[in-house]
C-alpha cells in the first residue's frame, strides 16, 4: 500500500483514484471495487460489526492486490491503515463543507436514510429478488451502516449540524495525527501539481481526472441492481 485516502466519500475520491491510476499508484481501493465485488460487502461488514477474527482485521487480505485505498469504508478506518502501512503516504481529500453536505446528503445518506422507511412494493420486490440472486449485495446498507453511518456520524446522518461538526473534526483530527511530509491536505480542483509533488512523480500532460461523484452515484447504482437482478450475480 503506498497512498492512504483518510478524505470522506463525496471529496473527490473518485477523480483521485483515477489521478492515482494514471500515475502508477493502481489499482485503486474504491467503494466501487465493494459494488462491483458483492463478496466484499460481508467482508467489510465483518470488520465493521467486530468478526474479523481475533485482533485487528486481515488488511493485506482485504486490500490485495492494490497500492492505494480511497473512499469509504477504508477511509472509516484511515488511522488503522496508517499504522498498518507506516511507510504509505496519505491524502486527505477536503471541499467546502457545505457543497460537500448537499452532495452526501442527496446520495448516500438519502440511501440510508430511506431505509429506515417503508419502501414502496415496487423497491420492496427489487430488494427480495437482489436478496435472492446475491445475498452479500443485500448485505451492503447493514455494512454501510457499521462501517460509516454509526462509526463514523453516531448514527445521527439525519441531523446536518452534527454532520458537518464531524466533517470539521475529522479534518482536524487527521492533521493532528500524520506528520507533515506524510500528509497532503487535497482538494481535486488544485490539480496535478501539488499532488505529483507530493507523491513524487512527474506532472502528466493531460488535464486532471474529473468525475461528478453526485450524478454517477444516481446513474451507476439502478444499473447495478439492474445487473444482479437479471443476471443473479
């Protein structure tokens, strides 16, 4: 592992991983790679829930293969990877707290939060036949809940002030704990340089990856449960 994302989801991670594919940090740890690998739903529900066997997670096995991790639910858990990869660089990803909000709140705690509800019959009979055709998928609010909505907000995604309060502290909690030359404190729409400096590398000549997290959230997630109910993966 050489680069740890300790940024919360909705900061950029996605344009970041691509930034860190393009410049030979890849494959990249993503939420995406736990969408597109149902069997790591119940692996990180494992670990979020307390079952990953005795003593701290296996964090070789669930990150093999890969030389960087971004993106919850890894960065749920930035300080146990930062002390398990002490020779890995970190970046924090930050955006304005506010525009940061909007974006979460309209995506993955709307998700959540509608699970507290009763759905109507229509997502009621998607969600039993996405049980039957891949129970580890069925399995991804249960994980998204221990490994972000309770460990990281307390439960409380419904109530923005707390949620920003814990987006502020994360932050600061993050700068007090990695020493500076580990640390790159990183917003997306600073681009290539301050990152390549970072990490070493030479500044490709291409612009930097940018991918509208809010709009791909909404437009990948129907086709996936499109897939598992068709397809029984």
């Amino acid at each position: 592992m050489k680069v740890i994302g300790a940024g919360f989801g909705r900061t950029g991670t996605a344009s970041l991983k691509a930034a860190l594919e393009r410049l030979g940090f890849g494959p990249c740890y993503h939420m995406s790679a736990v969408i597109a690998e149902p069997r790591r739903v119940r692996q990180w529900l494992d670990i979020g829930e307390g079952r990953a066997g005795s003593g701290a997670p296996d964090w070789d096995e669930v990150f093999a293969g890969y030389r960087s991790a971004l993106d919850w639910p890894a960065s749920s858990y930035w300080r146990e990877l930062a002390g398990h990869y002490p020779d890995a660089k970190v970046v924090l990803t930050v955006r304005d707290p506010e525009r940061w909000y909007d974006s979460v709140a309209s995506t993955i705690f709307a998700r959540a939060l509608a699970e507290r509800r009763r759905l109507p019959l229509r997502r009621r009979i998607v969600r039993w036949l996405v049980k039957r055709r891949s129970p580890d998928f069925a399995l991804y609010p249960r994980m998204a809940r221990a490994t972000v909505m309770d460990r990281v907000f307390g439960g409380r995604i419904d109530d923005r002030d707390h949620v920003l309060d814990v987006f502020d502290r994360h932050i600061a909690e993050v700068r007090a704990t990695i020493p500076e030359g580990r640390l790159l404190v990183f917003d997306v729409a600073e681009g290539w340089e301050p990152l390549c400096a970072f990490l070493g590398v030479p500044v490709p000549d291409e612009p930097f990856p940018q991918s509208n997290e809010r709009a791909a959230w909404h437009r990948k997630r129907p086709r996936r449960l499109a897939r598992l109910v068709l397809r029984g993966r």
